[in-house]
C-alpha cells in the first residue's frame, strides 16, 4: 500500500554554493539555498516527501525524482498513475515513464504491463543498456530480467470503473485522467534531473503512448538551463515538443512561468484560441526559480523547498 496523500513527513535540507552557469548571454547563479522538488498535482505531495528523504540519505537530483514518482506508481488509489491506474479499452493496465538527469542521459519504456515502477524501470535502461527507449513486451522481458517482479495492476476498484464504463463505453475526455506525475529536482550541488509516469488516458485504444515517456515531450532536462514537465492530453504536448521548448524558452532568457505560458500559448494559437483539453506544465531554472501554467481551468502543483512542502493552485490562461 503506497503512502496517503497527505501524510506529511517533516524534512530538512542544507543547501550548499553551486557553479554558475552562462545561457541567454548572462551568468546565472545557481540556487544556493534548499534543494527543491517540484511535482504536479496533489499526489506531487507524498513523492516531494519521498524526494527529500532520498537526498537527505546522500542521494542526488536523480534518486529524488525517482524515489518521488515511485509513490503515486505503487499507490492503488492514484488511478492515473502505476499500480491501480485505469486501463485501456480492453481491461489492461499500461504504463509509460521516462527519466532524464543531470549529464543528458535518458531512459524511457511505454505499453509496458504487469510491472508497478517503470520509473525505476527507465532508469534502468538509461544506466544500464545503450538504448533510451523500450516498449511493450520487450520492455517487460527488460524489466523481468533486472529482477522486477511481475504482478497484476488492475486492482478491483480500476476494474469496477471499466466494466462500468463498458456498459456505455462513454467517450472520455483527456481532461478527465490527466493526473500525470512529472517530478522535477535540482540537489544541494545545483544539479537538475527528473521523472515522468502514468497510466495514461483511461480506457484509451489498446497500445496508445502518450507524452510521458517521451523526451522533449513529457520530460526535458539542461543542465545549464533548467528543466520541464508537463501533464495533460499527452497528444498535443508530444506535437510541440513541450518540456523541450520550455527549457529552450527559459535558455533564451524566458522566465520560467513566462516560459511555461509561451508554451502553451502555441498550443492555444494551434486551436483558435480555445482548446477543449488541459496542458499544464512545470519548471525549474538553474538558479532555483520556479514556474508553471496550464491552459484552462486550474492546476496544483507540490513545490518542496527546505522544510516546506506545499499544495500550490494556479488559475488557467483562458
């Protein structure tokens, strides 16, 4: 049983000095307080706490987004991500990470099954193989040969709601099950690295992928930049290349939430003005900053700085 959502585990962190670094024309001093973790909606919570455990036990900007996104993954009441999630059209539970940390490598697996923490899986295949992205079955094999143990996602709750909506089979909107978790972190050395998993779009055509596993898409990470999440309809985050243009905003001198905005705004201009979906997403510039925006509606993100971590609610742009 993964942690409640709101249990709160008091932590803290000393920050140390880190490098400066030169983009957009100017130096940029990295952040030179707390390490922070930013994750998106109310499950960002729990995977922050996680986050900060791992670094305060030594670990690195890597081990927090990966001990972060463990938790909504093995928490059977997170029905958008891992152990628990909604299945597809056909009754399978499918899931799909990435991670990417602070020296640009990457690791990745999509339409994976049976396996609880593909996060932990992805960086697997980014440490240990000389690929970036595994799929499907052979994703599966990957992650049984690593010592994953295979189980069954589909809880009998997930299962209830899909016989349920099989009886209608009422089209669902991506703006219903968007409750990606993208976990962003830079440690007490300034280094920036993150995860992104779920389970995707509910009840979604039977080998679907959407933007988390992909690089660029879900998950950007520059190490003299800055990084990117993203969450929402996973489609029309994958045709921008949101995270990747996020970062590429913030390098030309973009602050982070104007850049997380001009995103966005791209996606708006691709749809008249008014998109019938959600994208959200979240950033950290190297020198500690924060951003986020989504496009409708509103949006929660987790942001864990020192000994605080905190539920922050933002109004869309429309």
């Amino acid at each position: 049983m993964g942690m409640k959502r709101r249990d709160f585990i008091k932590t803290t962190a000393i920050g140390l000095a880190a490098p400066t670094t030169i983009f957009g024309g100017s130096k940029l001093k990295t952040n030179k307080n707390d390490p922070i973790i930013l994750s998106t909606w109310d499950h960002g919570l729990p995977a922050n706490d996680a986050g900060l455990i791992s670094l305060q036990n030594g670990g690195n900007a890597m081990d927090a987004a990966e001990a972060g996104a463990r938790i909504p993954e093995g928490d059977p009441k997170s029905t958008s991500v891992g152990f628990g999630g909604l299945p597809d059209e056909q009754g399978n539970v499918t899931l799909d990470a990435c991670v990417m940390d602070s020296t640009g490598n990457a690791g990745s697996v999509a339409f994976i099954q049976n396996i609880k923490h593909p996060v932990s899986v992805a960086r697997k295949v980014m440490e240990d193989t000389k690929h970036v992205m595994l799929v499907g079955e052979g994703a599966r094999q990957f992650a049984v040969s690593q010592g994953f143990e295979e189980i069954d996602l589909l809880t009998n709750e997930s299962k209830a709601a899909w016989e349920k909506w099989k009886k209608k089979r009422r089209k669902m909107t991506p703006h219903e099950t968007h409750d990606t978790i993208a976990v962003l972190a830079q440690d007490n050395k300034g280094d920036l690295a993150g995860a992104c998993t779920t389970s995707g779009w509910a009840y979604k055509m039977h080998g679907r992928v959407g933007d988390s596993p992909i690089i660029g898409a879900g998950l950007f990470v520059d190490n003299e930049v800055g990084c990117a999440g993203g969450t929402g309809l996973g489609e029309e985050v994958i045709k921008t290349a949101g995270s990747f243009l996020v970062v590429e905003l913030m390098r030309q001198g973009y602050d982070p939430t104007k850049a997380c905005e001009e995103a966005l705004n791209r996606v708006i201009k691709k749809h008249n003005g008014n998109p019938d979906f959600q994208i959200a997403y979240i950033a950290i510039r190297k020198d500690g900053k924060i951003g986020s925006a989504c496009i409708k509606w509103s949006f929660e993100y987790a942001l864990a700085r020192g000994e605080q971590n905190k539920l922050h609610k933002i109004k869309g742009l429309l």
